[in-house]
C-alpha cells in the first residue's frame, strides 16, 4: 500500500508538471504561429488541450490494464468528443444548438455505452421502467448541467480552474475518507484532473497568457459531472447533495441565469455578462479580486462539506448553513442588479 502511495504521488506531480511543459509549450507554439499573421500578441485558448492531454496521460500510464476496458475506454470516447466540440467552438464559434448537440451526445456515449447512471439507491422504490426513465433523464440532465456551468463561469482569469481545483480535492477527500467503498479509479482521476488543471493554473492566473477555452472548460464540466455520477454509485441521497455543495457556485451562477432569463423573457441559451463575477467587476473590483472572492465562497462551501461527513449530528445544521449563503447569495444578486439599474 506505501508502494501504491508512494508512486501515486509521483504520478500526481509528473502529470502536473506534464501539463506545465503542455501548456508551456502550446503557448509558445502558438504564439510562433498567429504572430507571424496578425503582428501582436494572441493569447491561445488551448488550455483544455493540455488538461485534456496530461489527464488521460497521466490515468493510462497508473492503470495501463484499463487501457483495456470497454467503459473506460467509452468514457475516454465521450471526453474526445467534448475536447472535439470544444476545439470547433473555440475555432469557428458554435451557437448554443450546435454545443449542446456535442455536450448531450457526449452525455449519451456516458449513459448507453459506459453503462454509467444514476442507482437504484438514490431513487425511490418504483417499477423499473419508470425507473429506466428517470434514471436516464437526471443523468443526462447533470451532465448538461454541469458541463455548461463551468463554461458559463469561465469568464475571468483563473476563476473556473481555481474553483475547479478546489471542489475536485474536496470531493477526493470526502471519498477517501468518508465513502463506505472506496473506488480507486474514481478517487485518481479526480486528483489526475485536478493535477492536470494545477499545472496549467499559473499559466491562466491574471494576466492570463492561455485560456482554458471552451476546449477546458467543457472538459472539465463533463469529467466532474461524470465522475460524480460514477462515484454515487449504491450511495445515499445525502452524497448526492456533496457534489452540489462543492460545485455551488457555478451551479447557482447557472441557475440564477436561467431565473432571470425567465423573468425578462430572454433567450435561455443565449450568453450575456450579467453573471456573478460580471456584476461584481461592475461594482469597481479587479479581476483577481473577484475571482479570490468566488474562490473563498467556493472554499467555505468544501468546509462544510466535508464537516457533514466529519459530523453527521451536525449534518442538519450544517445543510441549514448551506441553504442561507446560497439565499444570502440570491439576495446580493437581486441587490446587484437593482444597482445595475439605477
């Protein structure tokens, strides 16, 4: 077991500082490139490219007998096609159809040919066919969902990395330490990912020399709503309010976007900047500022997160914490925008 950990280690820091040389490099490459045509200087939108890289890299190289499997190798089949979608985007720009097109596609390879969906145990006791529904909706719909939260919040600097980072370690913790059944594939690729999205952070921190893109920031979505479902497997409900908790805000970011939408009868696909770190940088805060802000948010939601699984008496008190920063957030946001308009 010391063995086992000693070279995860070792793996964890290669492949973060495979994805710092990546990155590195795809900047340099493709500074070389578009300065030769445009005369001034391009910052790449490639991030993903190297995330995407060093993730699968760095997975295959620790489990090189699941290069073998049929559902790894699906999921790594669907991650293609999200990386895909992203790189067309980034190139030619998508409109909101074509994007979730790739995103639900992608979804679908997860739920029919990884075989991965939401359990029995986190749904209640009814007959299998309605089951098969629902299981195949809430599915589909998380991986959506999320996917789309972390590129809607990929508007600053370092923010969606960051705040990535910071949820995919709590998660991994929270599953070592507190899962009644370790999965030691699922606890290494969230650390892979969040080793992979570490080493190209100092590369996207204000002022950013690459972006993460649609490319990362599509990726990273879909692998973390993928492998939360992966992790829920024969879980309670309460596990599946963990991933919710740690990845709060950007979820709410999307769900306030959609209320408001809703309200003004705008198109709910459409982007706008009127999301959280839009409205704060309205408010005269510097980029870094506001993304430390979002980070600190994101940081005290991961506390708690793992304090309901420390202590599961203070369980109630805890999720009543939850539920009065997210409505103490739903009111700033209403605050915000009423000083937007006057």
């Amino acid at each position: 077991m010391l063995i086992f950990l000693i070279q995860t280690m070792y793996r964890l820091l290669g492949t973060a500082l495979f994805s710092a040389v990546l990155t590195f490099s795809l900047i340099k490459l493709y500074q070389k490139f578009t300065n030769k045509q445009t005369k001034r200087q391009v910052i790449p939108p490639l991030g993903g490219i190297a995330i995407f890289i060093s993730f699968w890299t760095g997975f295959f190289s620790l489990f090189p007998s699941l290069m073998f499997n049929s559902s790894q190798w699906n999921v790594f089949l669907a991650s293609g096609i999200i990386l895909l979608t992203g790189i067309v985007d980034d190139r030619f720009v998508l409109n909101p159809r074509q994007k979730s097109f790739g995103i639900l596609l992608a979804a679908n390879v997860i739920y029919f040919m990884a075989d991965i969906e939401f359990s029995t145990a986190l749904l209640p006791a009814i007959s299998p066919n309605v089951f098969n529904i629902l299981s195949y909706v809430l599915t589909i719909a998380w991986i959506y969902f999320v996917t789309n939260a972390i590129n809607l919040l990929d508007g600053l600097d370092g923010l969606a990395s960051s705040v990535s980072v910071v949820s995919l370690l709590t998660l991994a913790i929270t599953t070592y330490y507190f899962s009644l059944s370790i999965r030691i594939v699922v606890l290494m690729m969230l650390l892979l990912l969040a080793a992979s999205i570490i080493g190209f952070l100092p590369f996207n921190w204000f002022p950013a020399r690459i972006y993460l893109g649609d490319t990362g920031a599509l990726f990273i979505g879909f692998m973390y709503a993928t492998l939360t479902v992966t992790n829920l497997k024969n879980a309670s409900f309460f596990s599946l309010i963990i991933p919710i908790i740690l990845y709060i805000v950007p979820l709410f970011d999307t769900s306030y976007a959609i209320f408001r939408r809703l309200m003004t009868g705008r198109s709910l696909i459409e982007r706008d900047e009127d999301h959280i770190h839009h409205r704060l940088l309205r408010l005269g805060m510097s980029e870094p500022q506001v993304v430390l802000i979002m980070l600190g948010t994101t940081l005290v939601f991961s506390i708690l997160a793992i304090l309901s699984h420390a202590y599961p008496h203070w369980r109630n008190y805890i999720l009543g914490a939850v539920i009065f920063i997210t409505a103490a957030m739903f009111v700033a946001m209403l605050k915000l925008s009423d000083t937007r308009k006057k």
